[in-house]
C-alpha cells in the first residue's frame, strides 16, 4: 500500500558509497558541518593527492607518495616520462585500493619544461572510466 509521502520522496538519489574532507576544511555553508567530496570526485581528489605528495612528506606514512619531484628535475625525455609512469602506478596500485588502474601515460614536452600525465583508472564496484590529467612543471 502506498502512502502520499511515497508520492513525493525522491528515490533516484545516488548512494554515498565514498566520500573524503576536503583538504581547506571549509564548513557546510547552511550545516556548519565540514564539506565533502563524494563518490566520483573523492577518488579522483585521492589519486590526485597520492601522486602529488611526495615521500618521506608525510609524517607517520614515509612511504606514500608519488616521488614526482625527483623526476622532474630529470632530464626532460622519455626515460623521465616512463620512469614517472611507473611511479605513478606504483603509488596507485599499493594505497589506492578502491580503484582498478588501467593506464597511466606521461608525455615530456621539452620545449615547456613539462610533463603531462593521464591516469586512466576504474571504480571498484562501478562501471564507469575515470580519469585525472596533470601539467606537471618545474617550479625552480
């Protein structure tokens, strides 16, 4: 039997099935409570960040991060380009467990002094591919 609250209760919602604090900590602006990325945007932020840290940086965990900095102040090539791949899906595939890599690739631009990089990865649990491009420069 139905009631007339079913009539206007919203079914199609999305489940939470993952969610992360945003790194700034910034409040909810109507609850006050700390913002969330969810889902999707939580992973892709967590992939992000595993490569963008790098080891030794975090304190009671030495051993996560992408060692993205050693490589770029590499020669610019494709060893520097394949050795960034593996370090990349290295990272990815020892602490990221909810997600299935499929592919990672770095293209050294040695007119730009840059590196761009595309981590093509699956959800666990989903059907859809994700990915996460980055420029990657040298800042000195």
């Amino acid at each position: 039997m139905s009631t007339r609250a079913d009539n206007y209760t919203q079914t199609q919602k999305t489940p939470d099935l993952f969610s992360d604090f945003l790194v700034d900590l910034t409040p909810h602006p109507i609850t006050k409570d700390l913002a969330r990325a969810k889902n999707d945007a939580a992973i892709k932020r967590s992939v992000r960040n595993l490569v963008l840290t790098n080891v030794t940086e975090r304190l009671f965990q030495p051993t996560i991060g992408g060692n993205v900095k050693r490589v770029l102040f590499e020669p610019n090539d494709i060893i520097a380009a394949s050795e960034l791949e593996y370090e990349i899906s290295n990272v990815i595939a020892n602490h990221e467990p909810r997600v299935s890599l499929i592919q990672v690739q770095a293209q050294s631009n040695p007119n730009g002094n840059d590196l761009t990089v595309s981590i093509i990865f699956a959800i666990i649990n989903s059907q859809t591919i994700q990915t996460v491009d980055l420029i990657l420069r040298r800042i000195r």
